[in-house]
C-alpha cells in the first residue's frame, strides 16, 4: 500500500520542477473569477489604471465645479454669489461669459463707424495729422466671406467702445480707474489697428464715431433719424514708427 503513495509523492516532485523550469515561470495565481489577483498584475498595468481613474476624477471635479461657477454667476445675485465674486468673475470671464441673447435676443439698433486719425509731432514742433482710417470697415473685410471669423475681428473694437460708452456716458472725462482704463484699451487698439495697416510715425491718436439709426421694420415711409457724429478728444499713445 506505500508504493503508490512515493510514486504520487515523486510525480508531484516532478511537475513542481518543470514548473520552476518553465520559460514562461509558474502560473499567476487567480482569484474566484478566474483573473489574476491584484498582487499578481503587472505593475504598468497598475500605474495605467491609477491613472486612469485619477483622470476621469479630476475632469468631473473639474466639470462639477465649473458648472456650479457658473450657476452663481447666472443666478440672481445671493450670498454667496457676493461673497465670491472676484473668483466667480475670475473663473468665467472672458471666455465662459454667459448671456440669454440665445432666448432673448437683442440686434443691435444702430450702426456705428469708427474712424481713427493720428498726429505727429515733428522736430521742429510742426504737428503733422493724416487722414481719417476706417476701423470699422478693416473689421467687415475680415468677416465678410469667411466662414470662420475671428473673435476679435468681430467684438474686439465693438466691444471696446460699448465698455468706453458705459463708463463715460456722453462725457469723455474719465472719473474712475475703470473708465480711464477703457480710455487706454480704446486708444490702444486704435493705435495698433491704423499702425498696423496704414503704418506711419505718431504719437497722438483721435477717434470719430459715426451712429447711424437702423430704420425699424414697417417705417419705410418715416423721414430717417439723423446721424450722431461723435468727435473724441485727442489722445496720448506710446510712440509708433520711429
């Protein structure tokens, strides 16, 4: 009765040296499944999925806090709305700015041209002033035809002269640091704009805003309302071509 106990013993023995001999070593151990326990998982395999999971984690995080911003900042104004305002403005502006023109739509009323005209002063004390640049003109050729306008062709410079509007008022005197800022912001884009394109030395730069009325629908036959010229005062600009 002991002999096949050492024949069983001894092909035991056998199949636990070919294991340990194998080019492939001894099987991975497997959990209830049928797969692999975690202890037994390729350590890159671990780093991928850990990664994995950290990524989708910080994108929900990230998604659940930029919609709660978000809501504050379109929500009527609370406590908490007031509280973290500057974060609030910080996170959304300029580029989650929301409005409800999509359910309330509100076209403009007005056409407005603005012109921009540079002055120099010579050696001599001689000021030399060029002609009026079409601003608003440069801004329809790049839109007009494109598929794919750019932003900045399109509110860059309308923009800048509804925030200059709002801060002023009809006075071009700038009263706050908020309305002397659109002040710069106006008459920097003004700078670049006509050095850009029409080139020049100057130092000076005046803009003119021309408002024409859009006629509403079923007043073809009303006299048009008159247009509204707007000369700005002249204003200082850093240096351009010298």
């Amino acid at each position: 009765m002991a002999v096949p106990t050492r024949i069983e013993s001894a092909d035991a023995e056998s199949e636990a040296e070919a294991v340990q001999h194998s080019p492939s070593g001894p099987a991975a151990p497997e959990g209830p499944g049928g797969e692999p326990t975690p202890e037994s998982r390729p350590t890159g395999v671990l780093a991928v999925r850990t990664g994995l999971w950290t990524t989708v984690i910080l994108c929900v995080a990230a998604t659940l806090v930029h919609v709660f911003l978000v809501f504050l900042h379109v929500a009527p104004a609370n406590t908490v709305s007031k509280r973290f305002s500057p974060q609030i403005n910080a996170w959304v502006f300029p580029f989650f700015e929301q409005n409800w023109r999509l359910f309330a739509p509100d076209p403009e009323s007005v056409n407005r041209q603005i012109l921009v005209r540079t002055a120099h002063t010579g050696p001599g004390g001689a000021v030399r002033v060029s002609g009026w640049f079409d601003l608003t003109a440069v801004d329809h050729a790049a839109v007009e035809h494109d598929p794919f306008p750019s932003h900045t062709a399109q509110n860059l410079l309308r923009r800048a002269w509804s925030s200059y509007v709002d801060s002023h008022g009809g006075d071009d005197k700038s009263r706050t640091e908020r309305a002397l800022m659109m002040q710069k912001y106006l008459a920097d884009i003004a700078a670049d704009r006509v050095a850009a394109h029409r080139g020049g030395a100057f130092d000076f730069v005046q803009l003119r805003v021309i408002t024409r009325p859009i006629p509403a629908a079923g007043s073809a036959g009303s006299p048009p309302k008159p247009a509204e010229n707007r000369l700005l005062p002249w204003w200082k600009v850093s240096s351009h071509g010298k």
